[in-house]
C-alpha cells in the first residue's frame, strides 16, 4: 500500500482549485514522500508550457511544477486518455510525467491508503 | 463495535450554499456518537469560510458557524484554517487584521488559522481522512 495520492481534475484557471492543491501537495512533502499526484481530465491542462494567466487577472503557479523535483515530488502521474480527448501531447508538458491508461490509473490510485481530490 | 478510529475531516465548501460543509458536520456528529475521535476539521479552499462570525443566516434557519463551534468545544478538537486560503477570501483573526493594518477581523476561537502543515500532518497520522 502506498502514501497520500492527490488526484487534480481541474483547469489551472477559472477556480483555485488546481492552484490550492499544488499548495497542499507542496506542504505535504515536506512531511513525506509517499505520495502520488495524479493528473486527470482538465487538470491535465495545469501542465501545459506557455500559460499566461496574469492577462486574466490569475496567478501563473504552473512554474511552480518545475520544483516538484526539488521537493522530491517524483510519482507524478498523468491520464493518457485526458491528454488524447484534449489533443495534447507529452512534449507540450512542463516536466517529466508518466502516462498511464485511464484503467491504469484507477489500478495506481487504488493502491493508496489515503486520497484526497479537492 | 470496531476498534475507535481518529478521524481527520477535511472541507472544502463554504458554510451557506452549498451542502459540503452541512454534510461534514453531520459525519462529525455520527463519528462522534459511534465512538471514534475527530483528530481536527482542516478547512481548506472555500471551506474556510465557515469561520466567519459574521455570518448570519435567518433566525429559523441552521447556523453551521455556530453548530461546528458547540461541537468543537464540547469534543475538544480542533477548527483548523488554512491561513493562506483564509486571508485571499477574506477570513481573519485578530491579529492578523492588526498586522494588515485591516479595520476588522471575523475569526476567533474555537475556528484558528493554521498552516497546511496541519494538513499535510492529517494526512500522515490520523487513521481516516474524510474529504466533504
């Protein structure tokens, strides 16, 4: 059994949903590394490259990705089946992510003591 | 009965308009009574709005505000809000207010602001977590 999943289906913008669960996975990891973050139906467009939200008035945390290495964030799982229905492509992601079919990821998901999907 | 579960409850829904926070409380309750203990309620994103003592819902109508507050003293657990949440929405206690130089506050105890750290420690010790 593993850790923490945090599972995000939301756009990055239009809610603060996505920026609030970034939060919460940051704080998380200082307390442990077990834990998986999945990326599922829109939130799969919190990782996309070139966002400029500032023009709307929202806080561009998409940057903010890049430190989940540092942080040591390394299970960072995205829905293979979201990115082909939203024609994205892994190249346009801003960090490395692994894909995994939607029945693989609720296998993955399952495997967790604890989920949280805010 | 099974064995006594410490509970952390996580809420993520405002205190009037939508039936999240409702719910949480009404698990909150049932736990209580089968036993088991609520490690701490984490108010997180609109859930923070439950602190509010200024909200004031008509005179035959649920008060959630003051509802999670009788519970709370009564059980002796905590109301943790999530500060950083709090204060984008407007939500702040006494000394905050002083330090943002704001004319007002609207939080007070038994609700206090916290960190995600209280969370992420939730997430880490308590037995179950309930998402409402």
């Amino acid at each position: 059994m593993h850790g923490i999943a945090f599972i995000t289906r939301q756009a990055p913008h239009g809610s603060a949903a996505a920026r609030e669960t970034q939060d919460a996975i940051l704080a998380t990891s200082a307390l442990t590394e077990d834990l998986s973050v999945f990326f599922i139906g829109d939130g799969v467009f919190q990782l996309l490259k070139n966002q400029a939200p500032k023009q709307i008035g929202s806080r561009n945390f998409a940057a903010t990705f890049k430190l989940f290495d540092l942080y040591d964030i390394e299970n960072i799982y995205v829905c293979q089946d979201s990115l082909l229905e939203r024609g994205i492509d892994g190249t346009q992601l801003l960090i490395d992510v692994t894909c995994l079919s939607q029945v693989e990821m609720n296998a993955k998901i399952r495997m967790h003591a604890k989920i949280l999907n805010l | 009965m099974s064995s006594p579960l410490n509970i952390a409850i996580i809420v993520t829904g405002p205190s009037y308009g939508r039936q999240d926070a409702l719910s949480a409380y009404h698990y909150a309750q049932a736990a209580l009574v089968a036993g088991h203990t609520i490690q701490r309620v984490f108010f997180y994103n609109d859930g923070v709005l439950n602190a509010s003592f200024l909200s004031a819902p008509a005179a035959d109508e649920f008060d959630l505000h003051a509802a999670w507050r009788a519970l709370a003293i009564k059980h002796q657990f905590g109301l943790d809000i999530c500060a950083s949440a709090a204060l984008r929405r407007g939500i702040v206690d006494a000394g905050e207010a002083e330090r943002l130089s704001l004319p007002h506050f609207n939080l007070e105890y038994p609700f206090q602001l916290t960190g995600l750290g209280q969370l992420a420690e939730s997430l880490v010790t308590a037995d179950r977590v309930v998402q409402f």
